[in-house]
C-alpha cells in the first residue's frame, strides 16, 4: 500500500480509543505497527509506555519486524515525511531501543507483571514455570498420594471415589476428568451467581443437595430463555390464535399461553408439555389434508399454519421434546454425582497446590490467574495504570474471559485515577476460529459496550478493503457470504446469535484482475445417475429430496482419490508453462482442509506426480528428540533450578553424562536443586567442576546471544551437532535442528533473549501438549513446493492459489458427552455421570438431566458459527484463484451443511446466469452479477459500481490417471525429489545485512554459512588463524580489542603526540590491557603507528576538512536493509572519499586475499553512501593498513560500478534466504568449509 486509506487514517488516530474491525487483507497489521511508530513520535512518551499484545508467537515477531521496517523508513526519508530533527533524534534512540519494548503474547506480558510483583501474587521471587510434563508428572503424583491418604485415613470418602470410579468407567477417565477440573479452576472458584460470594466450588461442596438442584433448575429457565426464548416469543403469538381457533373443538387444556418471562422451572416444562400436546391434536386433526367440509375454519388455520411455519414448528417442538426428554430424578442424581466429584477434586486441588508452591512453580494457568489477583492490589493496578499509557491488542477476536478481565481491570484503574489509558483493539469476529483454545467470541462483540458503561469511550472503525484479493473474487466471497452468515441450518433468530455480523469486503482496483473459481462435486459412477440432491440442482421450484443414505467404503475410497486426482490435475495445469503469464509457482498455492488426514493421502498421491510438497501441520516434528533436546535446554538456561529440564539436558548430546552419574547427582544432592548442588561441590569433585564449568558456559552464552545463535553456538560448542550428524538418520536430525533454529529466530524476531525464550518455550511445550502434527524437517529444501496444511494454520498468510478440499468432511464437534465434567462460564459446570445403579443394571434411555441436553443444544449452533468462520478464514487467503471440492453422499456435515443451500440458490438466484451448460463434461459456467464496492487507488476513494465474475461448476465422476502429465525433473531433482516441510516463516522481510556479512559471502559463501548460520565461530576463528597469516598476537594481547583501541585512537588523529609514550597512554586510555610480558609487543605496535603517522595518508586523514568519523548509515534495498560504519567518509562536490583502517599484518602471501576481502567491504561503503547521496558520481576508496605505514591503493568506482554491487548484495541476500552457499574455488588460501558439509 502506497498510501493509507480514509478508514486506515481513522484507524491511525492516537488522541481517541479505537475499536477496529478488519476485513481478511485489510492491512491492520501495516496500521498497527504505523500507529506504534506514530506513539513513539510524541515527546511525552516512552517505549515503556507502550503495551502491544498479539496471541500467536509468530504475530509477534512480524508485529515486531514490521514496527522496525517502519522505523527505518521513518528515518531515511525524514525531511519526505516532515520530520524535525527530534523527532529524528526519537526514533533512532527507540530504533536501539526496540529490543525491550512491550510486545509480546499475554502470557509473556502477564509474566513480565508476576516478575515485577511476586510478593503481591504470592509468588516466591524466583518462581518458574513449570513445563507439560513437569505438571503432569506432579499432577499424578498429587492424585495418587491424595488416594492413598484416603484409603487409609478416610475411608469413607475413598469410598466415594470407588463410586466414581464406577461413574467415570476407567481410573484413566478419572484422572482425565480431574486434570481437566484442575486446568478451569479460575472459573471454579468464582461466584456461581449474581449478588452471591459462593463460588461453584463451594456450591458442590454443599452438604444439602438442594441448593445445587435449585441452582439447576433456575439455571435451565435461564438458559433456554437466553438461546431459545427469541424463537419461542415469535412461535408462541401465533400458536396462541391457532389455540383459540381450535378452542371450539377442543379442550382449553391446551390453550398456549403467551411467553411472559416465567420465573419458575415448573413453568418452562409446563409450555413444553402444551406445546408438545398441541402437536399431537394437530398431527391427529390432519389439519393439512381437511376439507371445508370437515373443518370449517381450515382457512383461518391454513393461513397461520403455512407451510414455512409448519416447517419451524415440527422443528422448534421436536427440539423441545429432545431437550426436555430427561429423567424427573435428573438433578438429584446430577447434585448427588457433582457432590462426590469435588469431595475428590477439591482435595487433589488443595493438595497440588501446597506442592506446587512449595517447590516454587506456577503453570500458564497460573501466570494467567496471579496476573488477575496482582491486579487486585491498589498499587500494583495504580503503578501499571500510570506505566501503560496506550494498550493495543491484536486478533482481538481471539481473547477469552480472563485475558478481557486482566484488560479491564487495568483500564478500570485508568478511569478511576483519570489516567486515561488509550485503548486500541483491531480483531476480525469473522475470523474467530480458536473456541477450542478458550477464545470466546462474544468478547469480541460486547466490548464496546461494556467499556461504554463504564464512563469510556469507543470510536469504532471499520477496515473494509481487502488488498490481497482481485474484485472479482471479492465479489463471489460477498455474494456466498452473505447469505451464509444470515442463515441457520436451525429455525429461529436465537441460533443466530452465534453468528458473526458479515461485513462485505471492498474490493481494490488492480490492473491485473485475473480470477479463477470453481466448484467441483466429486461421485462415483455407481451414485452418478441418482439425484440425492448432493450435486448441482437443476433450476426448478421445488428441488427434490435428499437422500442421506451413506456410500459403501469402497465408493467412498474412489471418490476421495478422485477428488485428490482433480487437484493434482489442477495445479498440473495452472503450473505449467502453457499458461504463459497466468502460470503460478507451485510456492503460492495452498490446499487447505479442516482435518489432516486428508492432506496425508493427497500428498502420496502428489509424490507419483512429482509434485514437491510441504505438509505444515504433518507428523512427528514436535515428537522428534531434537526438540526435546532443544527444549531441555532452553528451560534450564530460563530457571537452573529446574530439575527436571537439568536431568534432561545432563542426558541428551549436548552433554552426554551418562544414567548412572545423573542418578548420583540426584540422590548425593546437598541443596534442592541439582545446580546449586553441582557448584557447592565442585572444588573437590573434578566431574563436578567440570560439569559446573560447562553449565555456567551455556548459561553465559545465553547471556551474550540472541535465541537462535545462543541454540546453534551451544550445539557446536558442545558434542551434540556431532552426535547428530553422525549418529542413526544424521542427515533428518540435522535438517530437523535447523527447522528448530528457524522456529527460535521466529520467535526471538528481536525481542531480546529473555521475552523470545519465554515465548519459544511457551510455543514448543503447547505443540507438545496439544500433540501438534508438524512435520519433520525435509533433507534437502524445495522453494517451488506446494503447500498443505489444515486451515488453522493457514490464518494469517495468503496464497495465489487456494484449493479448499473436503469441504463436507466432518470437522470435530464441542459438546458433553457422557462421563465428561464440564466446566462453562454460562452453564456452570456440564456433566452426565452415570449413577452406580445404571452401571449395575438399572438402564434408562433418557438423558441424565436438562443442563446437559440445552449445553449440547447450545454448543452445536456454536460448533455451527465457528465453521462457518473457519470456511471464511480458508477462502479468504485466496488471492486470484479459488477451487473447492467435496465428495457426494455427505451434505449434512462439515462446511457442505450451510454450503449447500448457497449452491442450490446459484441456479435460482436473479443475479446469476447460466452462460454455459455442457451435460457431456458435466460442466456449468455461470456469471454473477452484483454491486460491490471498489476503491479506486487513483483517487484513494470507495466507489460502487456494477461488476461481474464467471465461475464453474463441476460434476465429476472419475480422472484418467493416463492422461494427466507428471511433471518432468532433472536426475538430480528426481534423486532428491522430498517432501519439503519446512514451517512458513517471516524470517526473508526487513533483516539487516552488514558490509562484513557482505565480503564474507562474497569471498567464501560457505564460510559465511559457518559463521552467520551456524554460528560456528570456532570454526570461523580455525579458519581466520590460517587465510590471515601472521594476524595471531602475543597471547595476551586480544586482537579484537587491540584493533578496537586503534580505532579509538585514530578518531582523535591530530591529537597525538609523536611520541611512543604519548601513543602508549592513548592505546590504554582506549581501553587495550596488556600484561608485562607484552611490552615488546606494544613497543613494536607503537613503532608502527609512529611510522603510520609520519605517512602521506595520515597527514590526508588529518587534514581532511570536514571529516565524518565513525559515520554509521542505514539504508533499504528491496525489502532489506544494509548497514555500515564507515571509519572516515569526507565528501567533496561530487566524490566520496572513503577510509577503512584494517590492524592486520600483512605479508606477501596475503596481501592480494585481504585487499579482495577487504575490498568489498569498501565497495558496500560506497552502496550505502550512493544511498544517501544520489549526487555522488565518483566513489575513492582508501584500504588503509596501519602495521604497513599506511601502505594503501586507492581505487576509484562509478555509478555504474555501484549498480553492480547492488546487484551482488540483492543476489546474495536472495541465495542467503534460499539457503544457498556454492563453493568458490580459488577464493580462499586453504578453503577449510569444503570439509564441513
């Protein structure tokens, strides 16, 4: 985007609280680092002040990325944007500054909070954070000392647990159910009702079940007025005129009252029975097949009963009837069950917590729930008020209740205090997918209001435009949309309320509008001639029925093997060279499904077509020992008090102590923690000291390096980059090690080691827990590779080319099923536990109790609405084309439920023609026709206007696997022909390359693999000792530090005595230590500079006029940066004079290396000066050797001298991000990278 839009101006406002909605592609993450760079332009504000939380690691690390793009744009173009200069001054401090601003995920922003106040949350200053396996190993622990207690202390209640032991079905479930307890404990522990301090624990722990029954029943009315009142208010007026209408042949017993709002349970079952009853008479009336004759008034009945009523009615009764189709006895046995669960849970609850606060840990439940107690503290809430002076929060929409509460309280605190923090949420609610994770919806939806009675304003603002899409797949998206979003597959306005309020998308003009959809219908030929209404309708008035009966397994397997076939046919076409300039690159083309398993198949099929793949959310990734090892060791450098992640990183590669020593540590322990152990007694145990020296050397190193070199420096500083690349499958480990590498560089993006750890360990220990399906890391890596992953993962990026297939695949469904304990903010806790006596014999095939039934009620018109957003988060990464494909015989499930009314009405709707209709290939071409709303970029306005799209149908019954055309590769791409998982990352936008990184690679590609990928600065130092001959000092003398000290020394050249002595208190008042034992050396070095000085160089340096000395300069390239700090730069009219001192001693045989070297660091200098200077026509660059007394060559460059460097720099950085290092013969004295493959 060149320039902002109006509706991304009003979104830029930093004087008022803003509540965004953004539209798929809308630019709100541009908007939103824009807004962070416009807050830090104000004079009164400081980075601390500044809060942005996202809710995925990797948003935060573009979020992060994108503010540092901006900043530096900000700066190079200053006087373009109307920058003062200290507005200038600002940014450049905060553009150094960055590292430690506030953007993160909540839980590392709430971390950050419990550092700061551990003795408010009742935390030990040194608190850690437990990992997955940690807890669950303490949590078993905790449940079978708690048994064992009861067994002999309390048998009484050991009894209870037999009893739900028998409930539950297996000690698994048990334990299960108890964890899951233990993991919603926050809602637990809060008031079960309004004006009522009991909590729902407290409440279950009554020794009356009465009150829990009477709890229920006021619930249920509760429940069913909220999600099934509004359909029942419309059905029950016209019930009540049918009623008296039948009242003369009938009895009043079966008068419909009006629904005024009954107060009591009795009542609600009361109008179930009526209604109920009133369907039977209608049934056994006949009242749609009567005559004048029998029923007079079938007019007056007729014409409330019409068909689209009738319809609602059957459906609204039958669903009463299911819903209140429970035992009497089901709250009693509900009361009577919950009571013996949280007998149990509530000593397990109570004892776990003892244990976990006596060895000092917390879990991310905790980080959460002591963040909202710390905010209960006056002063803690006053202090974060008065810090955070703006709040911005990113995919708002995915926000749960208690991540708004711990927002509410601090703003709560801003009003009372007049503070006025600025609030900032953007979210999409369309996009809203993660209710599995917590995310709640109507949090999204009722903030404005909530914050609007509290006494804050809320401006909202809408981000219709969409920038990835073409308009005319806009236009398809609105017209599908539209009417998905204001449909339920279940009668009533109530199933509606779940639903997200469709704002169409405003398409942007492009010139190249090219678009491509297709919807294709897949049947096996035996089902191809029956019309069960699963493929495309023909236009008529009345479509016929459907028949659900399911194919055979065999049919089924043809039919999803065809369906992956018409894919790989697909994307044969679209990539081969016969499409021209409408040809795409197998990297922009996505499919997409709500499951994996389907992806798996396809993707074997793919490999018989030598289609290269990546399968983002595969197998096994996450379950391989490198990132076990990875993760052990990131956890001990975060707390090396934690026992568990020390064991584990004793025992993996990177140090490789063996069982029998670790155990021995462990029982021979002198302190609680294994470390601390480990130092006391290191002076008389030499395994210990050396063990302990190894340790503080990975902690160090974590001290002194970003995340993903800290990994890659202790894996080659250590045994364990050997141990995995000569042990079994060596190549996959290593290629997995890096994945893990290109994860940690995601997830630190910037933010400093401590913030990026917390949020890496965080990640890594949830796909583990969550059993994430990624897979391992590819051998060798493919660019032009197809990706498949779920559509979960997908969010947030976008593709030329989307398939979405399976569309009628069934996605996993919410609700309780039975022996589950659920835990809900509005129903309380859910549960349908089998009593004893039905375990034993006692059978019932009604449900339990009514709590149940209305929550799996409720959860499925939930279930229903996420699915609805989840197709609308896969169609919309489409960019140009979009094709989606189901299987026939399964419309009532997955995306094809609301998708299939939608593709019945293409035929019928007024705004569609059929253009083309070809029964032999199965083939409709249809045109849509509608208005939509353009922004014209010319003018930088919306327009409406009339505009029109030309999609397919397709019905296909089988694909000739003959005739489609595999993809021809090169010997070598067939040997090497790979899946290619390698994760999506950001990693290629806004890096910064150096004029060191530069010559590097332009002399030895693999030795800037070792040092700037690998971080293998051992090796690179092995190397340097031998290519820079006779550079290696006394060994006291640090040669760093010594040409540092020179470099100090000669930005005050003119100021130094011709004296050695005088030369000798500058090199120490520039910071160079030397030992005794060194002063030959330091005679000779202040020899050297005193024969330097007397040089015809020196004296130019000196007398240069106007010198600019240590001059550091940005600038962008493309999408990158370069940066450089020139020793001296002296511009004059139309010259660049430019002076790089080297300290190296030089010789003959290395002279011609090291002015080639050195060289191109010059000509990157004069890249960047070009850069700031286009005037600049000639370039005079001086390598400077001081041990040489100034022996230097000048060399003289063009303008198109720097073209071509440029070009060398935009190359490099292309091959860098394509993993690409190619030997150079030649270029090196003894190439040593050769051997390190």
């Amino acid at each position: 985007m060149s320039k902002f839009t109006q509706q991304q101006k009003e979104a830029l406002n930093t004087e008022n609280n803003l509540f965004v909605i953004a539209n798929a592609g809308a630019g709100k993450t541009a908007v939103l680092a824009s807004r962070f760079a416009d807050i830090i332009l104000k004079d009164d504000i400081n980075l601390k002040n500044i809060v942005a939380i996202t809710f995925t690691d990797k948003a935060a690390g573009e979020l992060f990325s994108r503010i540092t793009s901006i900043i530096n744009s900000l700066i190079e173009n200053h006087e373009k944007n109307g920058l003062h200069i200290n507005q200038v001054k600002r940014l450049i401090e905060n553009r150094h500054r960055l590292i430690s601003a506030r953007i993160s995920t909540i839980h590392s922003f709430c971390n950050d909070i419990l550092r700061e106040f551990p003795f408010e949350a009742g935390l030990d200053y040194e608190f850690r954070i437990a990992d997955t396996q940690e807890l669950n190993d303490l949590t078993d622990d905790t449940i079978d000392l708690v048994l064992r207690r009861l067994k002999k202390d309390e048998p009484e209640a050991y009894g209870v647990f037999r009893e739900l032991l028998l409930s539950f079905g297996t000690f698994d479930k048990f334990v299960a159910e108890m964890k899951g307890l233990y993991n919603s404990r926050y809602y637990l522990l809060q008031p079960h009702s309004p004006g009522t301090s009991e909590s729902f624990a407290d409440l279950f722990l009554r020794v009356d079940p009465a009150g829990i029954i009477s709890f229920y029943k006021k619930k249920s009315f509760e429940i069913y007025k909220k999600y099934k009142g509004t359909d029942l208010e419309e059905y029950i007026q016209r019930l009540a005129e049918l009623s008296n209408i039948l009242k003369p042949g009938y009895s009043d017993n079966y008068d419909i009252p009006s629904f005024n709002s009954p107060s009591e349970y009795d009542e609600l079952i009361a109008l179930g029975e009526k209604i109920r009853n009133l369907q039977n008479i209608l049934i056994s009336a006949g009242i749609q097949n009567m005559g004048a004759k029998k029923f007079p008034k079938l007019k007056a009945v007729k014409g409330l009963f019409d068909k689209e009523f009738q319809d609602g009615f059957n459906k609204i009764s039958a669903s009463f009837k299911e819903e209140f189709d429970f035992e009497d006895t089901g709250f009693v046995e509900l009361a009577s069950g919950l009571q013996k669960v949280f007998l149990i849970f509530s000593k397990i609850h109570n004892e776990l917590e003892l244990r976990k606060k006596s060895e000092g840990i917390v879990d991310f439940t905790d980080v959460l729930i002591k963040t909202k107690k710390v905010l209960s503290d006056k002063t803690v809430v006053s202090s974060l008020a008065s810090a955070y002076k703006f709040i911005m929060i990113d995919e708002y929409q995915d926000t749960d209740d208690l991540q708004f509460e711990i927002f509410r309280d601090i703003v709560n605190e801003s009003i009372n205090t007049q503070l006025k923090t600025n609030l900032y949420f953007v979210g999409d609610p369309k996009q809203s997918i993660y209710m599995f994770k917590g995310a709640n919806p109507g949090v999204f939806n009722s903030t404005v209001a909530n914050l609007n009675r509290t006494g804050v304003p809320v401006n909202e603002v809408i981000l219709p435009h969409s920038f990835r899409m073409t308009e005319k797949l806009a236009l398809f998206l609105n017209f599908i949309f539209r009417e998905i979003f204001t449909t339920n597959s279940d009668p009533g306005k109530s199933a509606l309320q779940f639903e997200a309020e469709y704002q169409p998308i405003t398409a942007v003009s492009r010139e190249d509008d090219f678009t491509e959809i297709e919807i294709a219908c897949i049947e096996t030929p035996q089902n191809s001639e029956k019309n069960d209404g699963n493929n495309f309708p023909e236009k008529k008035e009345n479509p016929g029925s459907e028949d659900e009966n399911a194919e055979s397994d065999s049919a089924s397997d043809r039919s999803v093997k065809t369906e992956h076939l018409y894919i790989i046919s697909k994307i044969l076409e679209i990539t081969s060279d016969k499409m021209g300039d409408k040809r795409v690159s197998p990297s922009q083309i996505a499919v997409l499904c709500i499951k994996n398993n389907l992806l798996e198949e396809l993707g074997l099929l793919m490999n018989e077509f030598n289609i290269p793949y990546r399968m983002i959310k595969g197998k096994g990734f996450y379950q391989t020992q490198v990132v076990l090892d990875v993760l052990s060791l990131c956890e001990f450098v975060l707390d090396p008090g934690n026992n568990t992640a020390l064991t584990a990183l004793l025992r993996s590669p990177f140090l490789s102590v063996s069982d029998d020593q670790i155990v021995n540590l462990i029982l021979d322990r002198e302190t609680p923690s294994v470390y601390d152990s480990i130092k006391l007694k290191a002076d008389g145990d030499e395994f210990c000291r050396e063990l302990s020296l190894e340790l503080d050397s990975v902690i160090n190193l974590a001290a002194s390096s970003g995340l993903e070199e800290f990994i890659r420096k202790s894996a080659v500083q250590t045994p364990y980059l050997a141990s995995l690349s000569h042990g079994l499958n060596g190549n996959q480990n290593y290629a997995n090690f890096e994945k893990i590498c290109d994860i940690a560089r995601e997830h630190s993006a910037g933010r400093g080691l401590r913030k990026g750890l917390f949020d890496f360990i965080n990640n890594l220990r949830e796909q583990i827990k969550d059993g994430a399906r990624e897979s391992q890391e590819s051998v060798i890596s493919d660019g032009e590779a197809v990706t498949l992953m779920n559509i979960h993962q997908s969010k947030g990026l976008q593709f030329d080319t989307v398939f979405l297939t399976g569309i009628n695949a069934q996605g996993d469904s919410g609700g309780a099923r039975k022996r589950d304990v659920v835990v809900s903010p509005d129903f309380g806790i859910v549960s349908y536990l089998p009593g004893s006596d039905k375990i034993l014999g006692k059978k019932s095939e009604k449900k339990q109790n009514l709590i149940h039934s209305l929550y799996n009620s409720v959860s499925t018109g939930r279930d229903e609405a996420e699915k609805k957003r989840l197709f609308y988060v896969a169609l919309t990464r489409a960019k140009n084309r979009l094709f989606l494909s189901f299987t026939k015989g399964k419309s009532s499930v997955g995306f094809y439920k609301f998708f299939k009314p939608v593709t019945e009405g293409f035929i019928n709707s007024d705004k569609i023609e059929i253009i083309e209709d070809d029964e032999k290939t199965g083939q409709k071409l249809l045109k849509l026709s509608d208005r939509i709303q353009v922004l014209d970029t010319g003018i930088n306005t919306d327009l409406e206007r009339d505009s029109e799209t030309v999609f397919s149908l397709r019905s296909i019954t089988a694909i000739n696997e003959t005739n489609l055309q595999r993809k021809t590769l090169s010997a070598d791409s067939a040997k090497n022909l790979r899946i290619f998982t390698r994760n999506i990352s950001s990693e290629s936008a806004s890096e910064i390359i150096s004029a060191s990184q530069f010559s590097t690679f332009m002399n030895c590609p693999g030795s800037y693999y070792l040092k700037y990928i690998l971080n293998s600065w051992r090796l690179e130092d092995l190397m340097n000792e031998t290519l820079f001959t006779g550079d290696s000092d006394r060994p006291g003398i640090d040669p760093k530090a010594r040409g540092t000290a020179i470099h100090k020394l000669l930005e005050r050249a003119g100021e130094i005595g011709a004296h050695r002595d005088d030369i000798r208190q500058k090199l120490a008042e520039a910071g160079l230590v030397w030992e005794a034992d060194d002063e030959p050396y330091i005679e000779q070095l202040a020899g050297s500079l005193l024969k330097f000085m007397e040089s015809d160089i020196y004296r130019e340096i000196v007398n240069s006029p106007d010198p600019k000395r240590e001059f550091e300069i940005y600038a962008r390239v493309e999408d990158f940066y370069i940066h450089g700090i020139i020793d001296l730069l002296h511009i004059s009219g139309n010259t660049a004079i430019i002076y790089d001192y080297k300290t190296d001693r030089v010789n003959r045989d290395s002279i011609e290396y090291k002015k080639r070297y050195y060289g191109k660091q010059l000509e990157f200098y004069a890249l960047l000066v070009s850069r700031l200077n286009p005037e600049i026509e000639k370039f005079v660059l001086n390598l400077v050797f001081i041990n040489e007394a100034g022996k230097h060559e000048p060399v003289t460059l063009t303008r198109k001298d720097i073209r071509e460097t440029e070009a060398e720099v935009i190359k490099m950085v292309k091959m860098i991000r394509q993993r690409e290092f190619p030997e150079r013969r030649g270029m090196c004295i003894n190439c040593y990278c050769k051997n390190f493959d």
